[in-house]
C-alpha cells in the first residue's frame, strides 16, 4: 500500500461521520430548539428534516450523475427528488402549488 493511499474501511467510516454531520445540520435548519423552547408539537420537525434529506438525496444523485457514466438514470432521477422535496416545502407551509 502507498503512504498517501487511505485504507478502505477509513474512508468509509469518514464518509459515514460526513453524512451523520449533514443529518445534525439538517436537524438544526429544521428548528431543533423551537419546538422543546416553545412546547409546540414536533410533527413539523420530523416532516422538515425529512424533506431536507430527500432534497439531499437528490443533490447527491445529480452529483454522482454528473461524476459516473450513469447520467441518463442518476441525473434525473437527482433532480425529480429535489424537485419532489420543493413541493412538500410549499406543501408544510401550506401554500400548496398544486391543489390535489
């Protein structure tokens, strides 16, 4: 093995802290606090989080989509998922773009 090269159960476990990184930060952008300061319900919490992790999903489909010779199934599938997470934002603010 090289000296600059990583082993491969390391940049998995880094990869793993990244994304647990990005749920913490997700949970916070979704208001944490609000709810255990002000004893309001939690159900916009969770629905808040969720949304943005899917929104997530998407950008890291449009990026792998992007990087891999899959870009006809990754790229637009990335952005329907960013595309679906924009309308359940406007859907919880309850200023839906559709009415279904």
């Amino acid at each position: 093995m090289a000296e600059n090269s990583v082993p491969v159960n390391h940049s998995k476990v880094i990869s793993g802290i990244k994304y647990a990184y990005l749920l913490a930060f997700f949970a916070l952008v979704a208001s944490v606090f609000h709810p255990i300061i002000t004893g309001a319900p939690i159900d916009g919490l969770i629905k808040g989080i969720l949304i943005l992790i899917v929104g997530l999903g998407g950008g890291i489909l449009v990026y792998k989509g992007i990087t891999s010779q899959k870009r006809l199934i990754l790229t637009p599938l990335g952005l329907a998922l960013m595309i679906i997470s924009l309308f359940l934002v406007y859907q919880i603010t309850n200023k839906p773009l559709f009415e279904i």
